[in-house]
C-alpha cells in the first residue's frame, strides 16, 4: 500500500497512481482544460491591448518635440514638418492612437526612417539570426542545467553540490558581455578556433553556421544555466522530500528509476515554467550578445536604431517582440495547464 | 478589542526572540558573511573614492596611454592615460547608485501597487493585466526601451529599470498579502473595526517584507548587471561618467593590447553580482524557506 494512503488522506473514491498522481477523470478533465486555456486566452486579449498602447506611448516619452529629435537638431523647419506629417504627430492625441491602434489590427507596424523598409520586413529578415542563437542557447541550457541542478539535489550537501551551486553562482553573476569579450580573445583571437564577428546563415552550410553562432549561444548559456540549474536544484529537493519517492524506494525500486521516473517527472512543471522565463531572457540577452559579436540580429538593429534615433523601428519591433513574448508564455501557460493536473485556478 | 490587542502582543513577544535568532543565525551563515563582507567593502571603497584614489578619474594624460598595471597604476591606464582603478572606483558609485535606487523604489512601488491589488479587488484586474503586459518583455529589454526614449542620463537608466522590475515584486506583495488576508487574526482584526490601512500596515506588510526583502536583494545584483549592460551598448550611462559597463565598453577595442582596461572592471561587476546573489541565497534560506535558491 502506497504510503500516501496511510493516512486515510486519499478517500477510496478517489484513485492514486503509483507515482502519486491522481488518476484523472478524463471527462470532467476536457472540460476543465477548454474553460482554462479559453480564459488564458481571453486574458490575453488586455494583455495585448495594454502592449499596443504602451508602444504608442513610448515616443510621447521623449523629452521635447520628437518630430524634431528624430529629424535632428540641425534639420531645416521643413524637414522637421515632413517627419511630423509623416509620423502623423500633426493629429490630436487620440486621433493618432486610434490610427496606430487601426494599423495595427491591418498587421501594419509602421516604417523605419533609416531602412526605408516596414518594420515587419526588417524584423523578419534578421530574426533567423537571433532564433538560431536563442534556440541553440536554449537547447544548451535546457539540458545541462537540468543535469546539473538534478545532480546537485541528488548529492546534497556534498562537495558536488558545492560545486555545482558555485559554478552556478559565477553564471548568473558574471557579465555575459564580459565573459564574451574575453571568449573571443581566447576562443576566436588566440585559439583561432571560431570567428570573432559576423554571421553565416544556415542555407550556406551548416558547419559555418555552427561555428558562427557556436560561442555566442554558449556565452549566452552561461547565465541560464546556472539559472535553471538553481531553479531545478530548488524544485528537485522539494520532490526528493515527498513520500511517494520515500514509498519507491521502499518498494525496491533502483534509484535511477526513482529519480529518472518519478523525481524528473514532477519536475517537469518546473522546467517547463523556466523554459519559457528562459526563452524571453535569451531574446533579451541576444540583445546585448548580437552587439559583442556583430551579429545581425534583431538585437543589434534595435540598438542601431536607438542610436540612429529612428523611434518607428524602436517601437515597431518592441512592439512585434512583446506579442511573440505573449505568445511564449501563453503556451508555456497551456503546457503547464496540460502537465499538472493539480494546479488550481484563481 | 482587547482580545486582539492581546493577541497582537502575545505575537510580538513571540515575534522578539525569533528576530533576535535570525539576525544571530544570519552572522553564523557563511555565504551571508561573504556576501556581506564583500558588498560592505564595494561600498565603502564607492563612497571613500575620492580619499582612496586622489586623482580625478577623467583626467587625461595622454603621455601614459596604455601602461600596464604597476605599483603606481594598481589597474594600469586606458586610452587616454586615466588610471583605470580610479575610474573602477567612480564607476562602483554609479553602478552601486543605481542598483541600490532601483532597488528601494521598485520595492516601494511593488509593495503600494501589490497591496493596492490585493486589497481593492476591483482594481485587480486591471492592476494584473498592466503587470503582466509589462512583465512579458525581458527586463533588460524594456529597460532598453524606455532608457532610450527618456534618453541618455543616469536618472533615465534608474526608472527604465524600476519600470521594468516592478511587475515582479507587485506579484510577490500581492500573492503574499492575498494569503495573509485570508488569515485568521487579520479577519478578527477586520471585524473588531480596525481600518484596511491599520490591517496593511500592521499585518499585510509586515507579512510581505520577507519575501519582497529576499527578491529586492536579487533585483540589486539584475539591475547592476543590466545598467552595465545597457552602458556597454551605449544606451546607459554615458562618458566621461565613469561606469563599470561603459568603462568595458571603452577597454574592448583594445582588449587583446591592454587587456587590463576591461578586465578590472568586470571583475568588479562579477564579484558585487555574486555578493549579493550569496546575500539573497542565506537571506531566502533564513526568512523565507518556500524561496530557496532564489530567481
């Protein structure tokens, strides 16, 4: 008898698994699960709302008249009059909302100034650069950190668990853009091992590709790892504590089906919770890395674009970025729904 | 009345000795005294600059570009002949500054937004849903953002980077406060007639403040990193201010002639990170067991 019973916690009209799950009522299951990923949906609805208008609100937080601190200080009166026209800055305040909120819903982001291209366009060109280097950060991560957060529970209060946790802390308290430059001076300078710059796209091969993107993705691991590597360490004890892994191993079973099966599994949920914080974190950090390594990313055109003070393409891509973060997370949200059966709902 | 005045002191009392135990607790725990010594030390070196190091950190002497670390230039000299350990020095005033004002005003507003959430319920939604619209960018993203629409001063980085920690932090207030609403004293409080600020003040808040402490200390170590990341990519502090990130981001061209400029500085950025990071850790360990290991 498994020892969750023991208690008489767990009435006999309802069943328990093994590895101390419920077995689900499928029916009521469905439902459940339809009204909850309907309502993360419908939630999402404001979410996206509030984003849109934040981003049309973000030039009005320039100091001073941004017509003129796009055209420069130095540009003509009529010059200034052409960005405002064009910027549609000459309307009132809500007429410009409505019509940005109206371009909007047409999937119209608006134009650079500088790249004489929509801000869609120029978004979607460089975004297989930032994805490889997010995807293959996060396919480092995800099962390195994993390991190593499992390892570090496991082994407790061991040195290996020292260890572990230490290098852990170095990565999520050195700066990736520090640890990148010194990368490139060994890996790509001294060792000559990998390019120091630029970017190889995949059509061109796939081993150039790799050993383009290769270092950057690794540096923008580090943090991660030790991330996740925390986070997992953290959910691993909690699960290693609970009494349906005291009742496997008490049944004999090895200790790799103990933690393989039933430890890992309900540590799931909190790697697939993590995995979407990481996602955004790598986007965002590929910001800074795509600027070490002068990858054409989306990253890097946001900052050129900053410094070139073309608000339009600042705002469009934000703006773009935001909806994909909803989007992450809204699945993240629906996966988790799916794996944990017992989470409840506010 | 007098029965939860009774109360509230029976809680104080036992409230003392635990307190006492905590603080007594936390000088035993190691990483806590790490962490503690090294930031303490970061600190005092920011404010003691100018006794520490007597010269001007943006003076120029262009005769001793590029000398190497030696007894007389403890971190060598950059470019411009300025001596790096002076400009590390000045820098730990901005980048301690602005991890340390993000810090106590995101806390702030977190903790008056989250209670505001969880006590006016009408306003929740509405709250939640700014919250999460703010919290689905990456924080350094949207602090890339508004820093540069607010433009290049040092008091732009600070609010870019409160806007974009405080959505986290109202999560935390409000989770917390919403738990100890539910409570049984804080409802007798409730119907014996104290007032909801009397309740926040008294009950919800004190009840937060452990949790809200362990994620400000980690929000100290993300916003000094995240200020030198931005003054690396030159949306941040701008020179000749001195910044640990804008001070790498000046050392990098020449990083593998005068590979002590970006070094230094760094080191300095890892070692106030990791401090903190350790001081969060014992913290989390010592006031809120459910937060182990923090993020």
């Amino acid at each position: 008898m498994p020892a969750c019973c023991s208690f008489g916690t767990c009435g006999s009209n309802s069943a328990w698994r093994q590895d101390g799950w419920p077995v689900p009522d499928t029916r009521l299951q469905e439902v459940t699960l339809i009204r909850i990923v309907a309502k993360k949906l419908l939630q999402a609805v404001p979410v996206i709302l509030i984003i849109s208008i934040l981003a049309f609100l973000l030039l009005s937080l320039l100091p001073g008249d941004p017509a003129l601190i796009i055209a420069g200080e130095q540009a003509s009166p009529a010059a200034v009059e052409q960005v405002r026209r064009q910027l549609g800055l000459d309307r009132s305040f809500f007429e410009q909302l409505a019509v940005w909120l109206f371009n909007l819903a047409q999937g119209n982001f608006g134009s650079s100034l500088i790249l004489n291209q929509s801000v869609l366009s120029a978004v979607l060109e460089r975004l297989p650069v930032t994805l490889s280097l997010a995807g293959l950060s996060i396919s480092i991560t995800i099962p390195v950190g994993v390991l190593l957060g499992s390892v570090a529970a496991y082994f407790r209060r061991t040195w290996i668990d020292s260890l572990v946790m230490t290098v852990a802390l170095f990565g999520v308290s050195i700066p990736a853009f520090w640890i990148a430059i010194l990368g490139v001076i060994l890996f790509s300078v001294q060792l000559g091992w990998v390019p120091s710059s630029g970017f190889v796209p995949i059509s061109q091969g796939v081993g150039p590709w790799f050993s383009s993107i290769i270092l950057p993705a690794l540096i923008l691991s580090l943090f991660q790892i030790g991330f996740l590597a925390r986070m997992t360490r953290s959910a691993m004890l909690d699960v290693l504590s609970q009494d349906y892994i005291r009742t496997a191993r008490a049944k004999g079973l090895s200790e790799w089906r103990t933690i393989g099966k039933h430890g890992l599994r309900n540590a799931l949920i909190m790697i697939i919770t993590a995995t979407g914080i990481l996602l955004s974190a790598a986007i965002g950090g590929s910001v800074i890395i795509e600027q070490v390594f002068a990858l054409p990313g989306i990253g890097r055109m946001v900052v050129q674009a900053i410094l070139a003070r073309d608000y339009p393409l600042v705002q469009g891509t934000m703006l773009i970025l935001g909806f994909t973060f909803v989007m992450i997370n809204l699945t993240v949200d629906i996966l988790y729904t799916l794996a944990d059966p017992r989470v409840s709902h506010d | 009345m007098t029965d939860v005045g009774l109360g509230s002191l029976a809680a104080a009392e036992i409230a003392a000795p635990r307190r006492h135990g905590t603080l007594r607790r936390l000088l035993r725990h190691r990483s806590f005294m790490i962490g503690f010594s090294i930031i303490l030390l970061l600190t005092l070196a920011a404010v003691l600059a100018p006794l520490i190091s007597p010269i001007d950190p943006s003076a120029m002497k262009v005769r001793l570009r590029f000398r190497p670390p030696s007894s007389a230039f403890w971190f060598g000299t950059d470019m411009f002949g300025r001596d790096v350990f002076t400009r590390v020095l000045y820098g730990a005033r901005i980048s301690l500054f602005v991890g340390f004002s993000v810090c106590v005003v995101s806390g702030l507003c977190s903790a008056i937004i989250g209670v505001i959430a969880a006590q006016f319920r009408r306003l929740d939604g509405a709250i939640m849903r700014l919250m999460d619209a703010l919290m689905s960018f990456p924080a350094i993203l949207l602090a890339l953002g508004i820093a540069a629409a607010l433009g290049p001063r040092v008091s732009s980085v600070v609010i870019a980077l409160t806007v974009a920690y405080i959505p986290a932090g109202v999560r935390i207030v409000r989770a917390a406060a919403l738990t100890v609403r539910e409570m049984d004293y804080v409802q007798a409080a409730q119907v014996s007639g104290a007032s909801s600020l009397r309740i926040v003040i008294r009950h919800i808040l004190p009840n937060c403040f452990s949790s809200l402490l362990v994620h400000l200390t980690f929000i100290f170590a993300y916003a000094m990193l995240a200020e030198a990341a931005l003054s690396f990519i030159g949306v941040g502090i701008q020179p000749p201010i001195a910044s640990w990130g804008n001070i790498i981001a000046e050392g990098r061209d020449y990083a593998t002639e005068a590979w002590w400029v970006m070094l230094f500085p760094g080191i300095a950025i890892s070692l106030a990170a990791l401090s903190l990071n350790l001081l969060g850790d014992a913290l989390g360990d010592m006031l809120d067991p459910r937060q182990k290991g923090g993020a």
